[in-house]
C-alpha cells in the first residue's frame, strides 16, 4: 500500500476534447508534431545541401504513408496476426460493423517495428523513382527519426499503454487507466532513450556529414533497435504469446535492425 501512496498516479484522460464522433487524442498530436518537426529539421538539411522543399514535401508523402502502412501491417502481422486473419478488412479501415453497430475505431494498433520497415521501404521507392542515392538520404533521414520516435513515445505515455513492468522506484507511475500497481514508466524511458540518440545522430552528422555512406544510418540502427533490445526489459509484453518467448516479439524484430547496422558500421569500400 506505501508503494502505491508514494508513486505517481496518471490518469489523464487520452482524448484533448471530444465533439461527437470526432475527437482529437494526445496521441494523434504527438504523431503530428513528430512529422512537423522532422520536416522543419529535414528541410534545414535539404536547403544546405542544395535540395529543393518540392523534393522533400514528395519525400515526406512517401514516408507518411510508408510508416502508417508498415506500423499498422507490423501490429497486425507480428502482435495480432490471429485476429486479423479473420477480419482483413480491419486492418485497413478506421472503422467495423460488428452486432452492436458501426463503431469509428481508428487505427488501433502500430507497431514501431513495422514502420521502421515501412519507411525503408518508402525510400527504398522514392529514391528509385527520383534516382537519389538510398544511403546518401538514409544517413540524412535517421537524424530526424529519433525525435519523432520520442514524440510518439510521449503520445503512448498519455495512452497509458505500452506500460512498464511492476517496480517500487521512486518515479514509478501507477497508470489507473490499467490497474493500481506502480510501475516503470517504459514510455518515457524510450523517448529518452530517442531524445539521447537524437542529440549523438545529429552531433555526428554535424560534425563530417559527408562520412562513408551509409555509416550514420548503421549507427543510428545499432543505437535505436540495441535501446530497443535493453528497455523491452522494463516493458510488459504486449500480447499473450510473448509470456513464453525467451525474447519478446519487440526484442527479436530488433536483432535484424542491428545486424544491418552492424554491417554498414564496418562494411569496406572501395576508394
């Protein structure tokens, strides 16, 4: 009971304010500024550098919808594949019929694993299309990614989802939107983690911008998915069938991350 009294509580309510069937979430705010401010800061670096803002506003089309589709493919294929194999529709619409009626449910369930496949494979497509070497705009983009992963973060922290394990830390937070135990708070964490990994992205791309292609992006993927690897243990799992992996689904999706920037970290060129 002390454990409980002397953590903090949130209970804050995940929606800002509700007009009838619209409502506009904390959540959906935090995505929208993770995008605004990644476009500010990517247009800073495309102007220095000679790219023209028609480019970048294509760019960031391809990359909405690339990591839209990806998180909400990911939570469906990876978390929730043995519901949503019986309800495919749902997997691409913001809303269900079902016994009780029409219901508006949005897109509930992203997975940040799929959208990080999602966004390579954006580029992967838009740098085909406008023939912008892949590596040269990856190394440029992943200076952007980790704060908009913090913001999102942020946003899942005014969910109350995505919670930590139990703990008696002084900062744990008991989300009694969920239950009554004090908890890590595993949002935050991550987005500090992000916000840590924005703040080394950006010294080392300010520093030598024009190092070995590739390199950065490597970096930022052993630092991004190895945070990953480390904080999945102060997260509880997210669906059943986790609680009897060695490694969760978050963890094990991470591993392929790594290994590719590990690759690109030490990978030889030619001179």
């Amino acid at each position: 009971m002390n454990s409980i009294l002397s953590a903090i509580h949130w209970n804050i309510d995940p929606e800002m304010f509700n007009f009838g069937a619209f409502a506009l979430r904390y959540y959906a705010l935090c995505w929208l500024l993770a995008f605004f401010v990644s476009y500010v800061i990517m247009l800073r670096i495309f102007k220095k550098e000679g790219r023209t803002q028609e480019q970048l506003d294509q760019l960031s089309i391809y990359i909405f919808l690339g990591t839209l589709i990806g998180a909400r493919l990911g939570h469906c294929l990876f978390y929730d594949f043995e519901y949503y194999k019986d309800h495919i529709l749902e997997i691409f619409l913001p809303f269900k019929w079902d016994n009780t009626g029409f219901h508006i449910t949005g897109f509930a369930g992203l997975a940040s694993h799929g959208g990080a496949m999602g966004i390579l494979v954006a580029l992967y497509l838009f740098c085909r299309k406008t023939k912008t070497d892949f590596l040269w705009l990856a190394d440029r983009l992943v200076v952007v990614v980790p704060i908009a992963g913090a913001l999102i973060r942020i946003g899942n922290f005014f969910n109350s989802e995505i919670i930590g394990t139990p703990s008696d830390l002084p900062w744990a937070i008991v989300f009694e939107r969920v239950d009554n135990i004090p908890r890590h708070p595993g949002q935050l964490y991550e987005a500090i983690a992000y916000i840590l990994i924005f703040i080394i992205i950006g010294s080392l791309f300010k520093s030598n911008p024009n190092r070995q292609r590739g390199q950065l992006f490597g970096i930022f993927m052993v630092l991004l998915f190895g945070a990953r690897m480390v904080l999945e243990h102060f997260k509880i799992d997210q669906e059943a069938f986790e609680q009897s992996m060695a490694l969760n689904m978050g963890q094990l999706l991470s591993i392929p991350f790594i290994l590719v920037g590990l690759y690109f970290i030490f990978r030889k060129t030619k001179a």
